[in-house]
C-alpha cells in the first residue's frame, strides 16, 4: 500500500496527456486527485456519488456550485454536496486544484 504521494508527478502527468484530471488515489472511502486547466479549456464534470472537497493550488477562475458562482485563488477550499451540479470556468491562468471525494471516484 503506498502512502506518499507527490502532486508534482501527477502535474506533469496531467500536461503530457489527454486529460484534465488524474485521480491518484481511489479507495473505497476516500479518492484524492489533482485537477488542471489550462485558460479557455472546458470543465466538463458531472455531479458525484460522493462529497467532494477542492483546494485552490494556484491560479484563478470561478467555481459555479447550484447557481452561485465562487472566486478562486490560491489557499481557499471549497465543499460540493454529493449530486450537485458544479464546475469550473473562467480562469485566464492554469488552474490546478487538489480534490478529495468521501467515496471512491467512479
């Protein structure tokens, strides 16, 4: 079982791929990733099964949670209920968050 983990490998995992996102840790009770997007790019996440919890590593942006929309910057956190509608938009920086589910990340 491994229990470090460096964002950093995964950062750069995300850049050289296809994908937004990677999901590092999937447990059955808890999921942790890390988020990027670059300026312009869509975030085209669904509501989830679980609670899920974001941390701002750098960049800017919103975070629309029902019909609200939050500010972003580095160093705030932010809780999305399980099944609800949330996304990502309008950040002129890359994006990089940290994200955490109460379940697994399915």
């Amino acid at each position: 079982m491994k229990f470090e983990y460096d964002t950093n490998d995964y950062i750069r995992k995300i850049n050289k791929g296809n994908s937004y996102f990677d999901t590092f840790l999937n447990k059955e009770n808890l999921a942790a990733g890390i988020l990027i997007l670059k300026p312009g790019e869509e975030d085209t996440q669904l509501p989830h099964d679980s609670d899920e919890m974001y941390y701002i590593l750098e960049g800017d942006g919103f975070l629309k949670i029902k019909n609200k929309d939050y500010i972003l910057k580095k160093g705030k956190a932010f809780f999305v209920p399980k099944d609800t509608k949330h996304y990502f938009f309008g950040n002129k920086k890359k994006l990089s968050v940290l994200y955490f589910f109460g379940g697994p990340d399915n």
